[in-house]
C-alpha cells in the first residue's frame, strides 16, 4: 500500500521526468539510430538487436519476443516491482516529489499502521515467552535450534484466555486487536485471545514487517494449526510463508522450493535450501504463482506423496504453467515430510532427491498410470494440464511426450489455439490485424498533425474487431473531444491496461507507414465490414417480421435494408 497518491496526473507527471533511455541504458547498451535507440533485447536471448527504444514517444519494442510499453513497464519487468513501486523508485532518482495520498489513502495507511504497530506489540510478547518449558520442550522435540527460533521470530502464545488482550491494554485499542487478527469478540462484547496455547510463527510481507501470525497448538486442540484471518495487511491466497527470507536466495539459486507447512519450511533454511517458502494452509494460487513469476524461472513443487499431495502437486503444476515457469516435482514417501527427511538424511540426503525430482512430463506420465491403456485413458485429462502454458513451443514438446507415453501419434491430439489472456508479463496477448494498426498508426503517428481528427471523424463506429483497437479509438475520440494533440506520448497517462501501452509502443514498428491512400482503402473497407454487419441483422429481422406478418415492422426494416444494400462507402 503506497503512501503517496498515484492517480494518473502524479504518475504522468513521473513519466515524463524520467528519461526512458537513461533508465533502459542502465540495464543494456543502446546505440542511437536516427530517431530511435536500438540494442539487444534484455527479456530475450538474441545476436541481433531488435530492441527499440523511443525518447520522443516514452516507449520500448521488441520485434523479437514482442514486449513493449513505457519506462515505468521497463522497471517493472527488469526489477520484478510492482506499479507502485516502480513509480517510487523513478520518482526517487528523477527528483519527482509525490504528494501524500489523499484522505481515503491516508486513513487507510494509518490504519494499517496501527495493525501493524499492534502485531509488532504482540510479536514481542511472544518472542519473550518462547523460552517457556512448553515451547522450549516442543521446540526441541521438532529439532529446531536455538538460532533458528530467533532467526524466524518463533514465539508462544499462552494457554490465558486474555493474555495478550491484557498486556496491550491501554497501549493498543481493542477495535485494533480486531482489525489485526489478534483477538475475537465473544457474544457478549468481550475481546479473548485468538492464538492460545501454541507456539506462533510470524508471517511476514516479502518486504519483511510482520502482517499475520501462524499457531501451532501444544495441547488437545483439534485445530492443529490456527492463521490469523482475512485482514487489510493479509491474504492467505496472496501471501508466502518466508518469501521474506527466500527471495535473498533466488538470484543465486535460479529456483523457489514450495513446501506445505511451516516447520517443513524452516528445517529447509536451517538445512541450508533458504530459498523455500511454504504455502499457508491453501493451495497453490494464481495469485502466488503470479509473485514468484518476477523472482524466478524455475519452481520445485514439494509436496507429500499421499493421493492428497498428488493432487496438490497436480493442481500447482497447471496453475504454474499458466505463469509460463519451469515446474519440477518432488513427491516424497506419503508418510514422511521434508522435516523428517532433513532430520533422517541430512542435507546433501534432501539434496539428492531434490536434484531428481521430476519434469513436468515425467511427473504426468507417472499419474497417468503404469500401462498404455491406462495412459491412454487419462491422456485428455494431462493435456488439458499442459495447454495451459503459454509457450507455443514448449507446450507442443510436452505434448509431444504425453503422447509418446500414451502411444498416441502427436498428430491425433489436434490444435490447440494459444490463449489470449496470458500471465503478466511473460508472454503478451495478439495484436491486431494490420489494416487495424495500420489504421492506428496513421492517426497517432503518420498524418499530418491538423488531418488526425478530420480521419478520426472518418473511422465507421463499431467498425473494429480487435478489442485493443476499439479501447486505443475510445481514448484517442475522448482525447479529441477534450482538446488534447493526439499523440502517442499524450495518451500514456490515461492507460492502466499494459497491453494496450504495448501496442502503443508497436505500431511504429509493426506497421508500416500509412499513406493517406493506404488510409482511404482502410476506411472504406471498414465501412463495408460495418454495412455487412447491419445488413446481415436486418436480414434475419426481416424474415423474423415475415414469420410473424408483422407488416408494420417489415416495411420499417426494408425502408432502411433498401438504400444500405445499394450505398457504397464514404470515399
């Protein structure tokens, strides 16, 4: 949650300070090439440069992997940073003073403040209770070191029904413990302790202030492990246990481990792999695949290897797939898990498994079954799996060993169209046809200044088919209507959509220069396209009015079928 207010003429206002090739120049060295930068491409491999940056326009291309947008796109990518904080740090190094955030903005900051002043209150009271018999004694029975509990924070929540509401009495309001997850209100209006006689294990945000605590019961509780609950600071589906603390690693690693539980996760860093996180009682979201996808390419899905765990394993590969990363699977005996594993084999033990888990097809083939018959049978259901990454090329090489496995030629499983929706960042969406770019690129870019609006006037509504044309033509007629040049570089600040900035930053690149003929061919076809749309609907409610002798109706119809059918375009 930013502090200061990012609406659209303060982030506008960042774009325009920061200089898109010194930042980018930063990262790859560009050579300036008439009115253009060029270099070779930072997000793919490539000999040859096809990266285009543009100063004038604020924007990026690639004709290689066809990634594009605007400098604050570029951090984001290259630093794995969200919107906001890519516009932090511009505004940072380009001297852009942001404004605080507005009254709304700011109350809710200053309530996270207090959820979050009331849980380092609480985290302290429970690092100070850690040394109690209880705790000390579960601790050590787990195998987990004195350091290790001081490095992950581990506390101990007592078995006193307001233990912890008491000891912040007076220093934290009560409506806060209710905000902060750390308290629950009884029917009568009487605030208890949630976490009571358990050891508790903080949760922390990736930039590491705790925003949630997680409880592992040391008495009769059915309820082993308790979280703390939905609040402003935390979402289970969105949040990694010890990302914090993983995210050091992953550079040097090149992979994340994913565990199920908490003291599986910690014997992990205390055995040396730090860069494991564990979900935290839910499965693998798209949320969580969407924050590892900007730390790293490969992730190792561990998880137990009972039929619950295979269909957790399964579930995590389709959804990591959809986030175009590499996936492997390690599936360990259905009755141990990684702590005890650690604790039987050591390290360089944990280490050899790890080094033979599984590839995304290996691990298919292996729950698809033991014969070809039933292979065979369960082939549908494992390419419905693999056709959701988003690489053509890949998901065709995992196919293609599915289909081997099954002993079905590859060429029976049939086509499957590349989705369009993809996963940040990674891939990008289709453009448009090129009589569409073609058609955006003349009034953006090649007409003369004065004609933009006059052709603007001239494009039929409704007229285009690609979703990202008919946003860019909205944009571009309200810019007019409000007076603005229309102007590729004038448009930026009212685009939130990162596709439709990409395609901003293409039509230099993957349309040629419209002549103003090149432009009337374009319009007439789009006015022909338009009236055969019409004339197609008028002829099914004609022959509707007739079924229904409703000759009022038909003879409304054919008064406007008659001169449509025979009008020609604007010229």
């Amino acid at each position: 949650m930013s502090q200061y207010d990012l609406s659209r003429p303060v982030v506008q206002q960042v774009r325009e300070a920061a200089d898109i090739v010194a930042v980018i120049g930063e990262v790859i060295t560009l050579k300036h090439r008439g009115r253009n930068w060029l270099g070779l491409c930072p997000f793919h491999g490539e000999k040859t440069p096809s990266f285009n940056v543009s100063r004038e326009k604020g924007t990026y291309y690639c004709f290689g992997c066809k990634k594009g947008g605007d400098v604050i796109d570029f951090v984001m990518e290259t630093e794995r940073l969200a919107f906001g904080e890519a516009v932090e740090r511009l505004a940072e190094r380009f001297g852009v003073v942001l404004p605080m955030a507005s009254p709304e903005a700011r109350r809710r900051r200053d309530e996270a403040g207090e959820i979050t002043a009331a849980l380092e209150a609480a985290q302290a009271l429970y690092r100070r209770q850690v040394h109690e018999d209880r705790p000390r004694a579960f601790l050590e029975r787990r195998g987990v070191a004195p350091q290790t509990v001081l490095d992950f924070g581990l506390g101990f929540a007592r078995g006193e029904w307001r233990g912890l509401c008491d000891a912040l009495k007076g220093k934290v309001a009560e409506r806060t413990l209710l905000a902060a997850g750390l308290a629950v209100q009884g029917e009568d209006g009487r605030l208890w302790d949630r976490f009571r006689d358990r050891v508790t294990i903080p949760i922390n945000s990736s930039r590491g202030s705790v925003i949630a605590f997680g409880g592992r019961t040391l008495g009769d509780d059915p309820a082993k492990y308790l979280n703390s609950p939905e609040t402003a600071l935390f979402s289970k589906s969105q949040t990694l246990f010890a990302l914090d603390r993983a995210v050091r690693a992953f550079a040097k690693t090149e992979r994340c481990l994913v565990v199920e539980g908490y003291f599986d996760c910690i014997a992990l860093h205390a055995a040396g792999f730090v860069e494991t996180v564990a979900t935290l009682g839910t499965s693998l979201t798209e949320q969580h695949a969407r924050e590892l996808q900007r730390r790293v390419r490969r992730v190792v899905v561990c998880f137990d290897g009972d039929a619950a765990g295979r269909r957790a394993a399964l579930s995590a590969l389709r959804t990591l797939l959809g986030f175009d990363l590499e996936v492997r699977v390690l599936l360990l005996p259905s009755d141990q898990d990684p702590d005890d594993i650690v604790r039987r084999e050591g390290s360089e033990g944990f280490g050899r498994r790890l080094e033979g888990a599984l590839r995304e097809a290996e691990f298919l083939v292996t729950e698809m079954g033991s014969t070809r018959d039933e292979r065979r049978a369960a082939l549908r259901s494992s390419l419905e799996i693999v056709d959701v990454c988003r690489d053509p090329v890949r998901r065709y090489a995992l196919r293609e060993e599915l289909a081997r496995a099954a002993g079905v030629p590859v060429e029976q499983l049939g086509e499957v169209e590349s989705p369009r929706v993809v996963a940040s960042g990674r891939v990008v969406a289709d453009l448009p046809p090129p009589g569409e770019l073609a058609l955006l690129r003349a009034i953006l870019i090649d007409l003369p200044s004065a004609r933009r609006i006059e052709a603007l006037r001239g494009v039929p509504p409704d007229a285009a088919d690609h979703p990202l044309t008919r946003t860019i033509l909205k944009m571009v007629a309200e810019s007019a209507a409000a007076g603005r040049p229309l102007e590729i570089s004038g448009l930026t600040s009212d685009i939130d959509e990162r596709d439709v900035r990409r395609l901003l930053a293409a039509l230099e690149h993957e349309a040629p220069e419209t002549t103003e003929e090149g432009l009337q061919l374009i319009l007439r076809e789009l006015w022909e396209r338009q009236r055969k749309k019409r004339l197609a609907l008028l002829n099914t409610e004609i022959a509707q009015a007739e079924r229904q002798g409703d000759s009022e109706r038909l003879q409304q119809l054919l008064h406007e079928w008659l001169p449509l059918s025979k009008r020609t375009p604007p010229s």
